[in-house]
C-alpha cells in the first residue's frame, strides 16, 4: 500500500513540475481518483497501470507544452474519458454536472424545471410538450411555441441539452422567457416558476373491454409498483371483479431495479425469485426476491413488449414468462441485462458503471450482445443457450425476450417518414390547436380535415420519393452514358412513370395512418399524455390481441402450457 502511496504521489510532483506552460491539476486527479482499493484488487494490474499513467502523464505534458493554440482542458479531458469508457459498453459512461439532474430525474422521477420537452428544429428551440400542472402550462407556453430567449440570452444555435441546463434550476426560482408564437406571428415575453416536476409513470389506466383493466407504466421511477397496484384496486373495486389485466411496457426503457421486482411481485406470491445479478465483485453476485404480498396470482395477465421495452422491463416481462403467469404480446425486447451503480466524483459528476449482468428465474439472461473492444457482437439465435419456463416451454437465453404472440411492426410509408422527418404533422397539429378552441373527449375524436391537411402539406412544398425510386436514380447515376439502347431507356422512363402514379394517390392509400398520427398529436394538444395513450386504445392491434387472448381462456392455457 505504501509503495502505492509513493507512486501517487511521484505523479502529482511530476505532473505540476513537468508542465511548462500552465498547470494542469486534473491530469493528478486522475491519479488520485483511482481509488487505493482498485490498484490492490489485482496486484498483477498494478505495473500495467502505473505504466499506462506515466504514459497519458507524458502524453498530456507534450501536448499541453506544444500545442500551437490554448487548450480547452475541460473539453479534452471530457473527450478522453468518453473515449476511454466508450472501449468498454455502451452504458459505461461519465456523467458531468450538467447532466446530474437528468440522471436524477431517472433515478427518483422528477426533477426541478418548467415541466416541457423541447427539440431542436433548424437552428430554433422548440417546445413539443407541456405538461398539466407544472411552471410552463401555467404560464400559458403552448407546443409549437418557439423559445427566442432565456434570460435576455438569444438561444438561437444553442443544442438542445444546453438549454434544458437554462431551464433546471432551484423550485421556486423564476426563469423569464421570451416566445415567439407563429400561428399568431407574436412575439412575448413571460416568467415561468420553476418547481419540483413528477412527471407521472402511470400516464393512463382504464378498461379497455368489459372486466379487463389496462395500466401504462412509462418507466420505473419511485413508487411505480404502488401507483399499479393504487391503479388496479380503483379498478377492480369499481367493476366488483377483473376477467384480465394488461400491462403495458411498450417503450418502457426501464429504471430502477427495486421497481422491476416490486412490479413483478403484483402478480407472483411473496418470497419468489425474480432476479439474481453476477459480477465480478462479490458484492455484485446477489438475488432478489419479492418480499410482499401479491395483488393477483389468478386473474389473466398481458403484458404489451416491443423493441423499445428495456432493462427493468425485460426483467418483469421475463420473469412473468418464466413463471408462465402471464402472455406476452408484441415484438422482441430491445436486450438489455447489464447493470449499472452510479459512484460519485468531484466536482458534482459522477460515473456510471456496468458492474453486473442480470439473470431471470429460468437462469437465462437478457443481454442482446456482447461487447469487444467497445464495439457490439451479436449473438445469432442458433448460438442461445435453451431454458425452460415453469411449465417446460423451451425459450432462449440472451436476445432479450421474444413474446408469445408476435405482432410484426407496420411498414412505415415513405411519405409518412418524410412528413416525419419535415415535422408537418406536428406543426399542422398546432395550427389545429391554434384555430379549433375545444375537441370532444380523447377516446370519442375523429380527426375531419384531412383535405386541410392535404392542402397545409401542399402550401409548404411537401416532396417526397419512394424507396424504390431512390433505387433507380443510383442505377441510372451509375450507369455509364450510352450503355443502354433505347429499350432500357423506355423502361425507365415507364418505372419512373408509375412511380409518380404511386406518389400521387400514397395520400389517399395511406389516409388511415396518417389520420391516426394527426389524432395522437391533436389530442395531445388538449388532454397530454394521458389524452394521447387513451385515444389511440381503440385501434392498438396489440392491445385487441390482448383483449381476443384474455375472452379465448382456452387459447390462454394453451400458449402457457407445456410444449
């Protein structure tokens, strides 16, 4: 430990002696930060480290002595640590003070700001969504209102996560903003209070069919188990009974670890596994296990996955499909199954590090794919380790968790990506909101205008091309002048012709969807979030799954029983 203790030392003389040109004290906090306990844990890593310290040392000295202009050292040691961290996972990284609150917001649910989501949008700040209740909707700030100032400082080229630091702040603490309203071409000026925001985990619960209670669940924040269980007592005791119950993670990245094992014990009995994390500290190597009583061990459950439902999602969906207590319905999970503990550092940052892998009850894990060298390899079905649920059904280890019922994902139209990408859905969606002052109740809108919104798409020069289309401009690019006769050169034009047919009615042929998208972010503008998810229940293909597997109890067993 002495001998340690000497090197450091050894560093830090040579660190503030060795720099000519102004003193560089980071480059010895490193040093120092390594804690005494990580050399000591594997005495055979201690000459390579020491090694490797004198050679970044060495390295940092040249460079800040010869470098031809002044360093920026916050910057270049905030791009050698994200470098560094980058080698090992994606989920390795360093967090610096700037974006502590937002790791507090993942960890607790709330934060301190003005209770709006922004983006930026050619060069402006632009607000997308307020929610009920909070600093902004009280102060009168819309969706599509455009953030000129804050503070009396010009936002404009400022990045996004810049201007989120200008909105946290101390609750209670005012922060003046100026606005620009452009269905109103108005430009004003307003302070908004900040205030501790809880932006809800539970967006919407209800019955989505006779006796059959739904609950979103957005992420696990604090208090999630509660809220669902709060959520379907109030249901169950309104209906006398429940015929099934489904909960949706769909888009659910996930959260905190206590949460999935809460959540997963509302339906499997007290003292069961759920979890068990390996690492490669001893103190990492633990299981979990429920540790209440359950709300229902009976009642038919669903729960709703896809390719966004993440971490503690995958845990409770797995666990749920282990123990053959519920149907999953939707596409694979994304695959996450490594752990992270946040350790603090100086100066209000701290890092996040991958210490463990979580396994479920069949002893399978999650993990979607491995990482060498920082870079992602994927493990292919036919190289999964195979596991059995509680009833023997045969599921795969890794890849994170395939649902019982699959519902492939719709193709997205290509003039829908490109109304997407140009963001005219949702500026016609403040524009509706800026000329229509009310709408019925979300659940009961049907969206009326769609030659309006033809017409608004059309007044701003909206183009798009099909993939196919793409496709032949790279051919007829890559041909070479004078290839092809005059009968290659009568197809293409023939293709290019029916291409434009195609184009000319993707309106007409896709109306559907693209007044479903309209519905979904009109209702936002009136009723939020919970607005938005109850509007959409009615033709959610997943959740009529749902609703057939829960009335069919024969299909039910069936999918639960041994294969």
């Amino acid at each position: 430990m002495s001998e340690i203790r000497i090197e450091t030392a050894k560093y830090i003389t040579y660190i503030n002696m060795s720099l000519n040109k102004k003193p560089v004290i980071f480059a010895a906090i490193i040093v120092l930060g390594i804690s005494l306990y990580s050399f000591t844990r594997y005495s055979t890593d201690y000459f390579e480290l020491t090694r490797n310290l004198e050679i970044f040392a060495n390295v940092y000295k040249e460079v800040n002595s010869f470098y031809y202009e002044d360093l920026d050292h916050g910057r270049l040691m905030k791009t050698g640590i994200d470098a560094m961290l980058g080698s090992l996972d994606p989920y390795t990284v360093f967090v610096s003070e700037n974006q502590v609150e937002r790791s507090r917001y993942m960890a607790e649910g709330r934060y301190d700001g003005v209770g709006m989501e922004i983006e930026e949008k050619e060069g402006q700040i632009v607000v997308t969504f307020v929610y009920s209740g909070f600093g902004a909707h009280d102060a009168g700030i819309m969706a599509g209102d455009i953030i000129e100032k804050m503070e009396g400082r010009e936002l404009a080229g400022f990045e996004r996560e810049d201007v989120i630091v200008f909105m946290r702040g101390a609750s209670g603490t005012d922060l003046e903003m100026t606005i620009y309203r452009p269905w109103e071409d108005r430009h004003f000026t307003t302070t908004v209070e900040r205030q501790e925001v809880s932006v809800p985990n539970v967006p919407y619960s209800g019955f989505i069919d006779d006796g059959i209670a739904y609950v979103a669940l957005s992420t696990f924040t604090p208090r999630s188990s509660q809220n669902i269980r709060s959520k379907l007592r109030e249901l169950r005791d309104e209906n006398g009974s429940l015929d099934g119950i489904v909960l949706d993670l769909r888009d659910n990245g996930g959260g905190l670890l206590t949460e999935a094992i809460n959540v997963s014990n509302i339906f499997i009995p007290n003292n069961t596994l759920v979890v068990s994390t390996e690492g490669n500290l001893d103190e990492w190597n633990r299981t979990f296990e429920t540790n209440s009583s359950p709300f229902d061990t009976e009642t038919a459950v669903v729960i709703l996955i896809n390719e966004k439902s993440a971490s503690a999602s995958e845990i409770v969906s797995g666990v749920i499909q282990d123990y053959d207590r519920g149907v999953l319905i939707g596409r694979r999970t994304y695959g996450k199954g490594l752990v992270q503990n946040v350790r603090p550092l100086s100066y209000n940052t701290q890092v996040r590090i991958t210490t463990s892998e979580y396994f479920i009850p069949s002893g399978r894990g999650i993990q979607n794919v491995r990482y060498e060298d920082g870079k992602a390899v994927d493990i292919p079905d036919s190289l999964r380790a195979v596991f059995s649920t509680k009833n023997g059904r045969e599921v795969l280890g890794g890849g994170g968790v395939a649902p019982d019922i699959e519902v492939e994902l719709p193709e997205t139209p290509e003039v829908i990506r490109e109304l997407k990408n140009r963001n005219l859905i949702f500026d016609y969606a403040t524009h509706f909101r800026a000329t229509v002052d009310s709408i019925p109740p979300a659940g009961e809108f049907d969206f009326d205008r769609y030659k309006d919104f033809i017409a608004f798409v059309e007044e701003r020069d909206f183009a798009f091309k099909l993939d196919a289309e793409k496709t032949l401009d790279e051919l007829v690019a890559q041909a070479e002048p004078g290839l092809y006769g005059n009968d290659i050169d009568r197809q293409v034009r023939q293709i290019r012709s029916a291409i434009e047919d195609a184009k000319s009615t993707a309106f007409e042929d896709h109306r559907d969807q693209i007044i479903r998208l309209l519905e979904d972010e009109i209702v936002s503008r009136y009723y939020f979030q919970e607005g938005k998810t109850r509007q959409n229940l009615t033709r959610d293909r997943e959740i009529q799954e749902a609703i057939s597997v829960i009335r069919d109890q024969e299909r039910y067993r069936q999918i639960l029983a041994s294969e």
